[in-house]
C-alpha cells in the first residue's frame, strides 16, 4: 500500500508537469517526450503494464518520427518498450525488440560496448522464457567473454551474467555445469561482497532451489551440498522447464 501511494503521487505529479510542458513546447518535444518516458517507468514499476506498453509504444513512434530509429533516446524508448513486453510476457515481442535494438547498437556502437552487451543480455533473458534455453546459453557465454575482458571476473555485471548462464544451463538439465558455475559464482561473491550480503543469499538460494528441484538426477556429492545449503520455499522463478 505504501508503494502504491507513492507511484500514485509519482504519477499525478508527472501527469501535471507534462501537462504544462506540452502546452508550452508541443507533444514532440524532447522534453515533452522525456516527461513522458518517467511517466511510462512510474506505471509500469506500479504494475500498470499494459498502460506502460501504450505509453512507451506512442513514446518510440514520436522519437522514431523526430529524432530518427538511431539515434540514442530512441533506441532508450524501444528498449523501454522491449522490457515493459518482457514484464507482460509477450517473451516473444520482447525478444524481436531487443534484436532490432541489438542490430543497431552493433553497427552504430560496437559489438563489445557496454550498451550493447545489456542488451544482449536481456535478448538472452527473453530466450530463456522462450524456452530457448541452448541459444541463451550461447549468447550468455559470448557475454561473458566480453565481459571479463573489458570488467573483469569480479566485475557485478559479470557475476549477474555469469548467474544468468546458470539459468540457461539449469533451463536445459545440464546439472553438472550448472552447479560447477556456481561454486564459481559464489566464491567471488561472498569474498567481494560478503558472505550475508542479500544477493550471495539469493545466490545460494537458487543454487540450493536448483539442486533439490533435480535432484534425482544429482550424483551423491551434489546431494549432499544441496542439504548443505539455506532452504529455499519456491523455486525461482528464473529456472524454467518446458510443458511437455
């Protein structure tokens, strides 16, 4: 409740300034549009998703007509909309966006800007819960690649896709490696950032979650640590296993 009055008040308060700058500068301006934009981030961090989505949508198509599909504050609103898709599940349209996005970004920028590898992170992400967990898999290992060359092994955003490569690995039964990332992960994390920081906890967690959840098909001595770990209620929901 207290969240929601605070996005509540975010969103009036957003509402009137747009209001007034719209008057004054038109629809399309860039500030116009930027007021815009906060507003699309308020409601789709409240829940309003679909409201998101159609904000965002009228939000690129007035950059796309102003500004042009490169250019950066574009490319902002597109991947806006491309994770507002993700939160509504539309994994698929979620998926299309950030290639479109990552075709750009390669040839405008580089392969191994900073920029481009989140966004090829989050296409690895959108891979996942299309249950295309082996293309995630290689795109989350190409990452890290580039990742530990220019960050470092110890770098947070490498352990968030080195995390992220478990996720594929668990998604297609590979326990072995799966499990072996982790003694990986956790090592470094509890060293950087100590041993009861909240996302070594969740790390461990996911491992335990990971671990129990297959565990018949564990060998003896992943049983054994998976017994060794902090007891986990719910699977997370990032491990994700295809109907059949």
């Amino acid at each position: 409740m207290k969240d929601q009055g605070k996005y509540l008040a975010a969103q009036k308060e957003n509402r009137e300034v747009l209001a007034i700058v719209q008057s004054r500068v038109g629809p399309e301006h860039p500030r116009t549009l930027q007021i815009r934009s906060h507003l699309a981030e308020n409601l789709r961090a409240a829940g309003r998703i679909a409201e998101a989505e159609e904000e965002n949508r009228a939000i690129l198509a007035a950059r796309e007509r102003t500004l042009g599909a490169e250019h950066p504050a574009t490319l902002v609103s597109r991947h806006n909309l491309a994770a507002t898709l993700r939160d509504r599940g539309k994994y698929a349209d979620a998926g299309k966006e950030f290639r479109a996005i990552l075709a750009i970004q390669t040839r405008v920028l580089a392969a191994d800007d900073l920029d481009t590898v989140k966004t090829r992170r989050n296409l690895g992400g959108a891979l996942v819960m299309q249950y295309k967990a082996a293309q995630a898999e290689a795109e989350f290992r190409a990452i890290l690649v580039i990742q530990e060359r220019l960050l470092g092994a110890k770098h947070p955003y490498t352990l968030d896709s080195r995390s992220s490569l478990i996720t594929a690995l668990s998604s297609q039964y590979k326990f072995t490696e799966a499990e072996a990332e982790y003694q990986k992960v956790l090592p470094i994390q509890e060293r950087v950032l100590g041993p009861e920081h909240p996302t070594v906890l969740n790390t461990r967690r996911n491992l335990a979650a990971t671990l129990r959840f297959y565990g018949i098909n564990m060998p003896g001595p992943s049983r054994s640590f998976a017994r060794s770990l902090p007891p986990s209620s719910t699977l997370s929901a990032r491990i994700t296993r295809k109907p059949r």
